[in-house]
C-alpha cells in the first residue's frame, strides 16, 4: 500500500484527467488478489496514464509489487449510475 500511495501521490493524481482510485481486496481471494478502479475524465485520459509514470522511481516500485503475468488493465467507458 505504500508503494500504491506514492505512485498516486507522486505520478497518478497529477495526470490529466484523473478523478480517484479505489482499492479493493477479494475477501475469499488466498493469494491477495486485488482489484483497483480508477477513474479519469475520458478514455484518452485513462489510456494516456498508463504510460503516465515511466522511468520514475514510484511507478518501478509499484509495478515491483506486481505478478504482472496476472495483471490485466481494461479500459471501460461509464453508461449509467443507478
């Protein structure tokens, strides 16, 4: 959690278009599965971050703390709330 905090302090929270970031922890999940939302103002803005943090020390730590092989990022766009 440290490492998320810095990268949202340091690097998300200050690229275009962000709105907030949510973490959730699986209940069930024995291996620590976890799943983040994180919004931003369009879909350009979302996929642009995803390179937001290259080659700065917050984001390689982060991504550190990552079984990549099991990480998929999907980008959605909001219909409606209920």
């Amino acid at each position: 959690m440290e490492a998320t905090q810095r990268l949202h302090d340091q690097v998300i929270s200050k690229a275009k278009g962000f709105l907030s970031w949510e973490h959730y922890l699986q209940d069930s999940a024995q291996d620590g599965t976890w799943t983040d939302f994180v919004l931003w103002e369009s879909e350009v803005d979302a996929r642009n971050a995803m390179e937001a943090g290259q080659g700065q020390e917050a984001a390689e730590a982060f991504y550190a703390c990552i079984r990549m092989q099991t990480c998929r990022a999907l980008v959605s766009q909001f219909v409606k709330k209920y």
